[in-house]
C-alpha cells in the first residue's frame, strides 16, 4: 500500500476570513463549508456510536463544554455560535466536533491517532518545527487549511471542519503543535484542547503568553502542546487534570508522540492510547541523535519516513480494518515563527518531493 491510496479530496479546502466581530467571524467560516461541516457531524456520530458513545451521552458532553466556554471565554462561545448558524447545525453539534478528543476519552474501543512532532531548537534561536497529523482515514476528506484573521492575532495552519483551532502560527510569531495524550480522569467539563489551541492561536503573542493563558483556564482533559516563538523560546507541555508540566530541549531538539513525559503522570495514563507510542519516540530519538541537527525543519522530513517494520511514524492505513481502527498520516505541517509561515503537505512525510505543498504566511 502507498500513500496513493488514501482517499483525498482533488482540491485540499481553504477556509479564509477576516472579522473583528467572533460572531460575523463564525458565520462567514460555517458559510464557506456548509456542506462539509453538516458531512463531518454524520461521520463523527457514526464514530461515537462505533465507540459505545449514545447521542444522549455525546449531547450531554457537547452542553456542558459549551457551559464551560460560555462562561470562561464568552468571545469563542460567540465563535462557535456564528459557525453553527452560517452551518445551518445546532450549536451543540458544533461544539460535540469541537470537543470530539474529550467525548472520544471516553471510549475505550476508539483511541485516537499517532501524530509525531519534533521541534528543532538551534543554538541560533531559530526554532522550527515538523509533525504528521494522524488520525481516521475516514476524516481525510473534512479538514482545511485556514487563514483567520480580526481577532487580537491572526493566525494560519490547519484544523477540521467546524473545529475553530488545531496547528499553526500567528502574526506574533508564536507556533503550537498538538498532539493528543491520554489521562484517566480526563472529561468534557471544562476547555477542550482544540478550544484552547484556538484561544493561545488567537491571543498570545509568545511562549510566556501562552503558558500564562493556558493555565488561567480550566483544565479536564489532556494534550500536549509544542509551543515556540521568533524570539528562540520553546517548551513542550504535558496537559493534564492534574496539572501542567513543561518540559525543555535537550539535544538541540524537543520531542513529542502520544505518551506523557512527565513521570508524575504515567501511573492514571490511558495505555491503549498509546500502544506504539514508545516505538515512535526512541525510533526518533535514535535518528535524531545519530546526526548533526538538520539547519531546516524541511529536512527533518526523511527522519519522519518509516518503512513496514518499522514504527510508523509515517502512517498508511490498515483499509481491512474496521471503522475506527484505521489511521492514516492526513497532513504533514512545518511551522516557523520567523517567517510566521505553516507549509501544510496533503500527506506524509514520504510524499513531500510529489507535493502539492500549500505555503500560507500569518
């Protein structure tokens, strides 16, 4: 199997706004693919559903984040309001897809993908980094790339469709890569992480910023975060219920699959997250030790590229398998805060030389 056979859309989306107002902001989004968010909710629910989830249980999850952000962040509440009416969904169907990782959590024949991330932090201050988004095969056909501007930053990278924020770099020169880890006590009460990678996207101007916002909200569920800035500073976070951990470059490098770092953490970790998370690690850190630090993210792309046998940093899906139970490398993202620029790639690490590359600039 090669990457050909993933099934793709002949154009990737590209969702661009630019609205001072969050609910004009949300509107002009929901408008712009309609269709496509309404077709994302079917194939959503049917992945809840695969995992056990009623849509009682799924509705019940989706209103109480909406609790949460309404009453911590009244703008982004406005937000999603504004994507479901130029949608034509109910508001909580919008915020079921914006809390899809913490309603997943919940299911324990569901896991989530296996994205890789690795952040390049030269003695230069130079920082750039490099991450394969993974995740069903069956949603490789609702994301897009985005460039939203009229908030207090405007930012560009990729999200899904009707999910306000997930990888990218704004105008201030700030990046964030996201990467989904697994806790016991995780839960949809308070600020899901695609919610909060949107609110440091379109809020912080540097990694201080960034922490210092992250942890005045209300945390129920876990992530990581690689956050770093134009002006050199890097950290990687552990999120979790229990707390915040940051953890710093080693080696000229920072990285990150789907396993906590921090050891307080790894006894309430959910194993069946991560089964190949450990593989993935040492499989790059050997990589990354065994060579000089490449002088660009870009060149970071032949570490990324595994072959059968190997742990599958790049990833093809198993198409034998059943519904939810088949990942696949969606997009490939390099960000870098001086240019304020994302290159998304419509694919793996291994189709990076056949393209086509999308540049967007913040």
């Amino acid at each position: 199997m090669n990457a050909g056979t993933i099934p793709r859309p002949a154009h990737r989306g590209h969702v661009a706004y630019s609205q001072s107002d969050p609910s004009l902001r949300g509107r002009a989004r929901g408008e712009a693919i309609a269709a496509e968010i309404a077709a994302g909710i079917r194939v959503y629910f049917e992945l809840f559903r695969s995992g056990g989830l009623s849509m009682d249980t799924v509705r019940g999850d989706a209103e109480k984040t909406l609790e949460a952000i309404a009453a911590h962040l009244p703008e982004v509440y406005a937000e999603l309001a504004g994507v479901a009416a130029g949608a034509g969904v109910p508001l909580w169907q919008v915020a079921a897809l914006n809390a899809r990782t913490e309603i997943l959590a919940r299911s324990s024949t569901v896991p989530p993908g296996e994205c890789s991330t690795i952040i390049r932090v030269p003695a230069d201050g130079n920082v750039t980094g490099i991450q394969t988004w993974d995740w069903h095969v069956e949603l490789s056909e609702f994301w897009h790339t985005i460039e939203a501007r009229g908030a207090a930053r405007d930012f560009v990278g990729i999200t899904e469709h009707g999910i306000l924020g997930k990888i990218g770099v704004n105008d201030a020169g700030l990046a964030l890569h996201y990467n989904v880890l697994g806790h016991r006590l995780d839960r949809a009460e308070g600020i899901p992480m695609h919610i909060l990678a949107f609110v440091v996207l379109s809020n912080a101007s540097n990694v201080a910023a960034a922490l210092e916002l992250i942890r005045s909200l209300p945390i129920t569920s876990s992530g990581s975060f690689a956050l770093f800035d134009a002006d050199g500073a890097a950290t990687l976070l552990d999120i979790t219920p229990r707390g915040i951990v940051e953890h710093h470059p080693d080696g000229g490098f920072l990285l990150r699959t789907n396993h906590f770092l921090a050891e307080g953490f790894t006894a309430e970790e959910k194993t069946h997250y991560q089964p190949g998370s450990g593989d993935r690690f040492a499989l790059l850190t050997r990589r990354l030790s065994a060579a000089p630090l490449p002088p660009t993210a870009a060149e970071l792309l032949p570490m990324m590229v595994t072959a059968p046998g190997e742990a599958p940093v790049t990833r093809l899906p198993d198409l034998s398998g059943p519904f939810g139970q088949r990942w696949a490398s969606l997009a490939t993202v390099i960000l870098d805060p001086q240019t304020r620029s994302a290159s998304v790639l419509d694919g793996t690490p291994a189709d990076a030389d056949c393209g086509p590359w999308r540049e967007l600039v913040a």
